[in-house]
C-alpha cells in the first residue's frame, strides 16, 4: 500500500508512549464534549464524515496497521477535524490500558477482521472476553455499534457474547453520514456491497 503525497498526522495522530496513562479526555480536546472511538477505522471514511458533521463531539480512532492509521490521521487533517484524534494500537489493549471508567459515548466497530479460518477464531477482538472492556468504559445509556458482512463471526461470537453481556440490545440507527441502502457507508461497507455480501448490524445500549 503506497501513496506518493506526504501524509500530514499531526496533530490528529498521537502517540501513545507520550499520551496519559489512563487519558484525560479534557486535557486532549480541551473541552467536555461526549467521546465516541473507532476500532480499526482503515482509511477514516466514517470517522471524517461523523467528525465533520458533529464538531460538539469529540472521535478517537484505534487502527493498529500503520499505513491506514497514518491515512486516516493525514484525511482528518485535511479535513480540519480538530475533534478527532488517532492512536496506533491494539484496540484491546488501548482500551484496558488508556481509556477511563464510563468516558465514552459510542463504541463503533466496523467490519472487524473475521479470522475465517477456525484456529484463528480465538483472534477475534468481539467475543465474551472483550465484553467487560465494553461495559466498563461506557457510560450508562452509552452504546456499542457493530456492523459486518461475516455471517459466522455474527452468529458465534458477536450476537452470543452482546447477548451473554450486561449490555441490553436495541434497535440499530444508520449514521446520519451513511448513504442510501447503507448501514454506516465504510469504504469495506461499499466494496462488499458491490459484491452483493450481506450485512449484519447490531447496537447495544449500557442501561
Ligand atoms: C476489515 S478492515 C475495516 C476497516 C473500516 N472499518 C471499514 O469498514 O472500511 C478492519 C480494520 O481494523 C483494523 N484492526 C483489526 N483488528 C484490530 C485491533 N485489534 N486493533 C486495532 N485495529 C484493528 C485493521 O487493521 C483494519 O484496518
């Protein structure tokens, strides 16, 4: 994956050996403003538009290939989305590790990595395991949105493991940025529309 025009990250792109440990939301924003996170935004097709058309929102988003996190941190530049910012990370980590007890607004997970293949399944980052991470940051009445075209990634780990969590499933929103047909309008939401893959969604709330 190569680009011959110089990506710009900062000052959207932070690095984590110089951030908090855990993160202090107002000292990075300089305000209050509710947070939501992207895990594994690629090029930040949906964060750019979400942070573009919500500036009282503050987006943080977790990529851990390099390439796409130093993509999507140069476009919310270019972009002037001074609400977002971008670590490079393993979300799991990133997320026990740096973000506070009940900070964050919405988790948005979007065409999460599969793993196809059965002795990689352990790989997946949405599974019961992951739920505790998922409840304690959120903030009561803060919501988890999943989306992706993997049928058996949905049916044995996604669905069982919201379902098996404290967290109360409830009807899933289309983004505002999303277009039409589209249930969030991902650049991996676009390609595998083309290619006639299903789609399946869900959102969950923190009561
Ligand atoms: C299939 S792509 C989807 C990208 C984007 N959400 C979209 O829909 O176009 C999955 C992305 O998540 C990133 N990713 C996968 N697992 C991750 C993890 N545990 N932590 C951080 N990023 C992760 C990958 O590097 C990749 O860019």
């Amino acid at each position: 994956m190569q680009t011959k025009r110089e990506l710009i990250i900062e000052p959207i792109a932070l690095d984590v050996e110089k951030i908090s440990r855990p993160l202090d939301w107002r000292t990075l924003f300089g305000n209050d403003h509710p947070i939501e996170i992207e895990i594994g935004m690629g090029k930040g097709t949906f964060l750019t538009e979400q942070a573009k058309a919500r500036p009282q929102t503050n987006f943080l988003g977790i990529e851990w290939a390099r390439w796409f996190w130093r993509y999507a941190s140069d476009r919310l530049r270019r972009n002037q989305c001074l609400n977002a910012r971008t670590v490079r990370a393993e979300a799991s980590f990133f997320l026990t590790e740096f973000v506070p007890t009940e900070s964050i607004a919405v988790l948005h997970v979007y065409f999460p990595d599969p793993w196809p293949k059965a002795r990689h399944h352990k790989r997946r980052l949405l599974q019961d395991k992951f739920m505790p991470v998922v409840q304690r940051i959120l903030i009561p009445g803060g919501r988890l949105q999943v989306v992706t075209d993997h049928q058996g990634y949905f049916e044995e780990n996604i669905e069982p493991a919201v379902r098996g969590s404290a967290l109360t499933i409830v009807d899933y929103n289309r983004p505002g940025s999303a277009g039409e047909g589209e249930f969030v309008g991902t650049n991996f939401e676009r390609k595998y529309r083309r290619e006639g893959r299903p789609f399946y969604a869900l959102a969950a709330v923190k009561q």
